[in-house]
C-alpha cells in the first residue's frame, strides 16, 4: 500500500517549498555541509536534539545560530566549562532584600534554542541537570518544576579530538540526543567559497556594524506545524516498521533474534542471517541500541522519504537515517578498537545483514 499522491489539501503541498526556503536561507551563511543542515532541519522537524562532533572551525556555532534566526526562536549560548555549576544552566534563587522573599532568575535553559558548546566538558552534576531539561522539557528551581518553552531544542557540540578536561557524556544522556552528527572536512572548493564569502562578509560587517548577513525567518510556527503534518502524513508500510525493528534489534548481542519483515513470529528466517552477525558482528559490539532509537529511526525514516519528496518510506530512507540515529547510542567492544572500527564501520556491516523487504 502506497499513499495518495500530493492533492490541493495535501498535508505535503508546499512542503517542498518550506525546505528549500531554509535550505536557501542557511546557504547564505554556510558553504556546502548537506548532511548537517538536513539533519538540523530533521531533528527540528522531529523535535528532538542534536549532538554535533567535529574539530574547531567547521562551523557548528554558526550553523546552530544560523538555524535559530530562520526559524525566530529564542537563542542562547552555554560555553560548558568544568567549574560550570547546575544553578549557572538552570537559574537559581536570589534573595531579595526589601521583600524578604525568594526570587527565581532563571537561567540561560528557558530559551527555545540552546547552544550547548563543548558539552563535555562539563562535571557529572551539570549534564544531569541537562537531562531533566532535555528529556522532561521542565527545570526544578528550589521546590518549584518550571516547564521550558516549547519547542524546545538542545544543540550540544563537542570536540572528538582533545580529550584533556573533558568528561565521556553518560550513556543515558547519549540516549537522549535524537541524532549525532558528525561534521566533516569541506571540499576544495568548498573552501575557496568560504573564504570568498568571508571577504565579502567582512566587507558587509565594516559598512554595516553587524557580522553576519542577516536571515529571513522562514521556518515560523505556523511553517513548522505544516512540515510537522507533511511528516505525519509519509505512509509507513508494516514490513518497513518491521525492518526498523529488525535493524535496531540486530545491534543487541545476546538479545532476542531480530523480528523478519513480514515474519509472523518476529523471528529471522532460516537463512543463517543470525549465525552471521553473531560470528562476525558481534564480537565488536557490547551493548546495542533501545527501544529508543526504534522511535527515533521510525520518525527520522518518514522526514527523510519526506526530503526526497516521496509519499511513502522506503528501505533507503531507514538506511540512510540509521546512521545518525544509532552511531551514538551503540558501545562498542575493545576489539573493535583494537581493530579501528568506528560506529558508522559497524552499522554499516549490521545493514548488509539485515535482509531488506
């Protein structure tokens, strides 16, 4: 079964036409990068959050800061530090001396748009107040639960290669984040254009006092709402949910098999498919994703068939979403270390067994 193509009343009509807006809209500030703008724009879509890794100067600020202006959501940096304390996230009480009562001041968390800049190198007590923020969008000020603004989105960098000061993220805050991106070098060309563009922006800064060319805020309320409709609308086959299953599954060493596409009894067929990952796979991996990841690919696998322009989710989709949705929440073993294997390495591997309705 495949759903009706787009009508005049189509949750889908004029999709096309928001994304590209934005697509345009960020291109004026960042140069190439696809994969980062369609996963920010994903996980906006998605409502969930975002874990950037990548070295110094590839434009992660930029790009978070640049997703806040087209969408005119409030903003707000947090420069993680180890002497970062919870009250300097959440806000804190403030006696006030002429009424003798507490006050709350709260913190840089209640805006729409966080910018968690290098988020690991902040102590254990502060990633815990993040996760309460993070997950039940509310921060606990004294006696009193606070509700954060909605949306609410947490956009969390970190440097994968300096290690000194820094603190391994929990697992269980790893969990949280809907994707984990991972921002790569540009091209030859790529750079050249950056650097063009930053003449001209610096030509642009000097005659007008501001440093960035500004952006239209393109991605409101009301458009978000709409891609939100168009996302709910992408039909989603049950042998592709049960694909996701399967594909989420087969990352659990030790766990139940993976549930086949279309298998009645949620298990492989006799095909030694399991025999397979655990001879060859599962040495590399200690513990596998959850039930979490299956609803954070699921959603991801009909925003992506949704940025391809198509009514319906394919396996590709789920391929291609599985990536980001599961490279964070999956721990590997020593010896994938030992044998220099990373995430995408095995997620890669698991997708070739996984047999694809």
């Amino acid at each position: 079964m495949i759903a009706s193509p787009d009508t005049e009343d189509s949750p889908r009509k004029g999709a096309d036409e928001i994304l590209k807006a934005c697509k345009t809209e960020l291109a004026k500030r960042i140069v190439g990068q696809p994969a980062m703008i369609e996963g920010l724009l994903m996980a906006l879509i998605a409502g969930g959050h975002i874990l950037l890794e990548g070295v110094p100067g590839l434009a992660k600020t930029l790009a978070v800061k640049s997703l806040a202006d087209i969408t005119g959501l409030s903003f707000k940096r947090i420069q993680f530090t180890p002497d970062l304390l919870p009250a300097d996230l959440t806000g804190t009480l403030v006696w006030e001396q002429a009424s003798g009562t507490f006050s709350v001041r709260r913190g840089p968390v209640f805006a729409q748009v966080i910018l968690a800049d290098e988020i690991n190198r902040a102590p254990a007590k502060v990633q815990s107040a993040l996760l309460e923020a993070m997950e039940e969008r509310q921060v606990t000020i004294g006696e009193t639960t606070y509700p954060l603004p909605d949306p609410f989105f947490v956009l969390a960098t970190q440097n994968p290669i300096e290690h000194e000061g820094t603190y391994t993220l929990p697992e269980a805050e790893l969990d949280r984040f809907l994707l984990k991106l991972l921002i790569r070098y540009p091209s030859m060309e790529e750079e050249i254009r950056i650097l063009q563009m930053t003449a001209a922006q610096n030509t642009w800064s000097l005659r007008t006092g501001e440093q960035w060319t500004p952006l239209q805020p393109v991605l409101d309320a009301v458009a978000l709402t709409r891609l939100r409709a168009a996302a709910d609308s992408v039909f989603m086959d049950e042998q592709i949910a049960a694909y996701i299953v399967s594909v989420v599954a087969a990352s659990r060493p030790g766990a139940s098999k993976p549930a086949a596409p279309g298998s009645p009894q949620g298990r492989l067929p006799g095909n030694g498919v399991e025999k397979a990952l655990r001879e060859e796979l599962y040495r590399y991996i200690a513990f596998g994703a959850s039930p979490r990841a299956s609803i954070a690919l699921y959603r991801c696998s009909r925003i992506r068939a949704l940025f391809e322009g198509r009514s319906f989710v394919s396996p590709e989709d789920v391929k291609a979403a599985a990536l980001p949705v599961l490279r964070h929440r999956m721990v590997l073993s020593y010896e994938a270390a030992a044998e220099g294997l990373d995430p995408d390495a095995v997620i890669s591997r698991l997708l070739t067994y996984v047999p694809v309705p």
